[in-house]
C-alpha cells in the first residue's frame, strides 16, 4: 500500500495561481471592452461626419429634402414618368489622392459626352461638387474600381422617364431640387409630391400608342420635306381628351442639356400662326348659324379679285366662275369665302371666334400656353380676310378644339391632358346649332372626296378635313417663299370621334411631294399615315360599306369633262 502526502505550500501556490489567472482575465476583457467602446465612437463619428456632410456643408441641391414624386401614367397605365432611388457621384477636391489629369481622363472614358476638361476643372474646385447627378450602377462599379476615395456615390431620388422622348412637351421635366420646370410635371406639381395623393398615379388623357404613332409620321414626314419644325395633335371630340400631342423636334427629358433647351417650346400650344384656309369652314359654319347662308346652291361671283380698301382678295388658282358654298370649300375659294363673311359681318363673325376661345390662351392644363395674335380694329377688310385665315393667329390647339365643336353637335368643350372618366366631360358651352353641325360634316367629307383634301383620304376611316397653306408675316408683308402647311381633320366623319391636325413649319417641295408646298401635297398625307395608323387603337374599324351621306350636295359640284388620270392640282 502506498500512501501519497499532500504538500501544503504547493496547495497554497496553486490558489495564487488561479487568482492571478482570474485577474489577467479579468484586465483583458477591460481592455477588449474599452477597444470596443473606442471602435464604436469612432465608427460613430464617421457615420456622423458623413451624415452631416451630407445634410449641412454640400448642398448644391435640396433634393434630398424633397419628398418623392408620385408616377405620371397614360390612360392604359404605361408609366410615362416615375422617382426611383439611384446613384449620384460627387467628389471631395480635398480627399483626392491619386493624379487628377489622370482621373479626369478616365472619368471622360466612362461618361463620353463629358469632357476631361470639364471633369478636371470639377477635381480641381475648392468645394464638393457633383461629378454626375444620374449614373447607372455599371458606371458606378468603373468609378469604384478606380480607387479614388475623394470619390462618393450617394443615392438620391431622381426622376426618369422610361419612355424617353416620347410626349416629353406634355411631361416636361424637373429641376436638380425636384421641381416641375414644364409640361404636366409642373402642372402636377403640387399633387405629385402631396403624400396624400402620390400613392395613386396621375393618370394622363395621352395614350402612349397613339403618341407614338403621331409622332413618328411627324418626323417623317418633316424629314422628308426638310420642314423646320413640325406639330400634330389628336382630340377627342365628345370630352375634349388629348389623346396624342406632339412637338417637333422633340428632345429627352432625362438627359436636359443646354442645345436641346430650344427644342422645349411647345408648337401646339404655345406658338401662334396664321393657318390660314383652315379657318374657311368655321366661316361657312357661322354664316349657316345666322341664316346669311340658308341655300347651298346659291353661287357668287368668283370669277376676278376683290379690290378693298388697298388691298386685293384672290384665289391662288381661279376657277374663273361663280361658285356655291360647296365649289367655295372643295376649291379652297378666298374669294367668295370673303364675300360670305362680309355678308355675316364683322358683329357675328367676331362673336363666333370670342365662343371658340381664339381671343384668349388656350384651354388646357399646361402653363405653355401662347396668347393669340387678335385684330386690333376689325373692320371690314379684317373681317373678309379673317375669314379665310389671315390677320390672326392662333395654336393648333385653338384649331382643334374649335373643329372638335363644329362636328360634335356643335358643344365646344376646353381640352384637358387628365384622363376623363365616363360621364364626367366638361359641360361646354353651344358655338354652332346642331344642325349646322350636322351640314358641316358632309361638306368636310366632301373636301377630302372630291377636294383640296384628297390625299388625306384613308379607306374605310370616313375622313373629312381642310387644308390651310399660309404665307408667314414679315416685315412689310408675307414671305412668299415660307410657308405653314396644316391639315385639320375628322373622323369617321358620319360619327365623328377625333380630331386630327398636322402642322408642317416651312416644308420645301420634293420629289414625294411633286415640289409642292401646300398641305394637300405635304401634310394631308400625314393625316392619312396617322388615322390608318390609330385608328384601331383608339377603337374605329375601318370599313368601306360606310360612308357619310352627301347625295344631296354632289350634284352641287361641277366637274369639267377630264381624264380618268388627271388630278387636281389646287392650292389652299
């Protein structure tokens, strides 16, 4: 047996042992606490310094501070524009380590429209500033990737644009602080960011698909015929919806830059022209209202100019015979357009333009509205030749609402860019009697079947329009060598649904339009292109068993004996 003795002053350093281990153990956790609290104050004040940096000392721009935008949508709810969380880029001069030629250079190589002098010039400023406000988050992993750690890539609200271009004079845009400039988004404005109401989309009377198609006949054909500019829009009649409206040459919402700022006045509302024989039928439409008109067969001397007052009315092709209120529309008579005005006189005639609303800014929701150019004394001269569009200027807005009411039952209603819910149209007021309505009609049909319109003239679509080809005012005069070119129209014309108007700002004749000028070689096609083109959209099936009944008034026109190939040559 073996017996073990216990030593005591071994026992006694055992116990020293574990209480200097328990106070080591002890210390290092104080030391590891004190790290952590030391790690966390100065994670802290990081997070508080860029914090602040970003809310006190750069602020270029108070978007931060701007509550979100609500969506802006078409009448299918295609968005058209909506606020997305995305990156910006801005750097601090100061914190730049690495060479700024350099960086500069390679900044230019990831955005190519911005210049490496200009990005140098920003690396080399006193104060943060933004090197991009929009950058897509490829652009942003490059820059990372460079290593620069003057550089920061805060994320902002900002506003885009999915579709582009497209109705960008109806949407406009907004400001670096997240303000509308223009269009609907200035319109809009105060809904679009009250918290209360940007949950639900504001929903546009546009239909994108509509938009689309307008616009691409517009730059065809402005292309084609070398015009200056170009402008269409397409209105319902019944509500006064725009369903399209379009301005040319257009430009992208989401990439603003100085040389595209021309390109924002908005030629259908805010531009004013003289549109000359556009105007004739809304004189007929006055004259049948007041009963100076009451026989259409009734024929005026045509045959030589007016001589009045200084000046001489004529046609620009003479038919060298008197003419009936129907020869009067299909050729595109001034002459006898001004003897029926002048039996209407300047009271009625100037009471019917103050009803369409031509002697104030069109109505519509957008604040790019233009004030028409109204005659100062309207005398006799200006009456007969206010009749056939000249000595006044309105938009092609004016034009459409007013022919809107001259085929709708005769109700002019102002247009509106908000989609309408059934039933819930403005009430308008009467311009012209119902059946004055019902008369103008057939004769714009005629015009388009037998007239100056034929070219506008789509199978099955029952269209009825006018020409207008005006000389622009210039000093001393009219410019004979510069012309506005419209084509106002409706269809179907035996149950009229929409207005469209095609405006072509100085055309130059070309070979696809026999190097002529006027509407009804330049911009009735484009009616023609566009109506084909929507009208299935917008719910109108073409169909060539229909048609408006005009039986009592084609015996009204007489046609000289020609061969089956001849083809009207008329100016408007």
């Amino acid at each position: 047996m073996t017996t073990l003795l216990a030593n005591s002053k071994k026992v006694q350093f055992s116990g020293k042992a574990k209480e200097i281990t328990a106070s080591a153990h002890f210390r290092l956790m104080i030391l590891l606490l004190v790290f952590l609290a030391a790690f966390t104050i100065i994670i802290g004040r990081l997070v508080s310094l860029t914090i602040l940096e970003d809310a006190v000392p750069f602020r270029p721009s108070t978007s931060a501070f701007i509550p979100p935008r609500g969506d802006i949508v078409d009448r299918n709810g295609v968005p058209l524009a909506r606020t997305m969380r995305g990156y910006a880029v801005r750097v601090v001069p100061a914190r730049v380590l690495g060479d700024k030629d350099v960086l500069a250079r390679q900044l230019s190589s990831i955005f190519p429209d911005t210049s490496a002098s200009v990005f140098l010039e920003k690396l080399s400023g006193s104060h943060p500033t933004y090197l991009r406000r929009r950058a897509l988050p490829e652009q942003v992993k490059q820059i990372h990737a460079l290593g620069e750690i003057g550089i920061e890539f805060p994320r902002e609200d900002e506003r885009l644009y999915p579709q582009r271009g497209l109705a960008a004079h109806v949407l406009g845009y907004v400001d670096a602080d997240g303000k509308g400039v223009m269009g609907m988004e200035r319109a809009l404005n105060g809904r679009l960011v009250d918290k209360n109401l940007r949950a639900t989309p504001s929903t546009l009377s546009i239909d994108s698909r509509v938009q689309a198609a307008l616009e691409s006949e517009l730059q065809d054909a402005m292309l084609m015929t070398e015009a200056r500019g170009a402008a269409g829009i397409i209105l319902d009649v019944e509500t006064g919806e725009v369903m399209a409206l379009a301005s040319l040459p257009m430009f992208d919402p989401n990439k603003i830059r100085r040389a595209s700022m021309k390109h924002q006045n908005n030629e259908v509302t805010q531009s004013v022209f003289e549109l000359g024989s556009t105007f004739k039928p809304l004189t007929i439409a006055a004259a049948l209202d007041a009963g100076t008109v009451t026989d259409l067969a009734v024929r005026y001397n045509a045959m030589e100019p007016i001589k009045i007052g200084g000046f001489t009315i004529k046609d620009d092709h003479s038919q060298g015979r008197y003419l009936n209120v129907p020869e009067t529309l299909v050729h595109s008579s001034n002459i006898v357009t001004a003897r029926i005005a002048d039996n209407l006189g300047q009271e009625a005639m100037e009471n019917m333009f103050r009803r369409l609303g031509f002697d104030e800014r069109p109505h519509i929701e957008l604040f790019e509205r233009g004030r028409p150019l109204w005659p100062r004394n309207w005398g006799r001269v200006t009456n007969m030749t206010v009749a056939y569009g000249h000595g006044i200027a309105v938009t092609p807005l004016h034009l459409a609402s007013a022919y809107a009411a001259m085929v709708n039952g005769g109700i002019w209603r102002p247009a509106t860019l908000l989609k309408v819910e059934p039933g819930k149209e403005a009430k308008g007021r009467r311009v012209f009697k119902a059946a004055t309505s019902a008369r103008m009609r057939q004769l714009l049909r005629m015009i388009v079947s037998d007239g100056t319109g034929r070219k506008a003239d789509a199978p099955g679509f029952r269209i009825g329009g006018k020409t207008g080809s005006a000389e622009k005012p210039s000093e001393g005069g009219y410019n004979k060598t510069s012309l506005v070119s419209t084509f106002a129209a409706a269809f179907p014309m035996d149950n009229p649904r929409f207005i469209v108007i095609a405006m072509l700002d100085e055309p130059k004749g070309t070979a696809e339009t026999s190097f002529q000028r006027t509407a009804g070689w330049t911009t009735a096609p484009v009616v023609r292109k566009v109506v084909s083109r929507v009208g299935p959209m917008l719910g109108v099936i073409p169909d060539e068993h229909r048609d408006v009944d005009v039986s009592e008034l084609t015996p009204l026109l007489w046609k000289p004996k020609t061969t089956s190939n001849e083809q009207s040559n008329e100016t408007e």
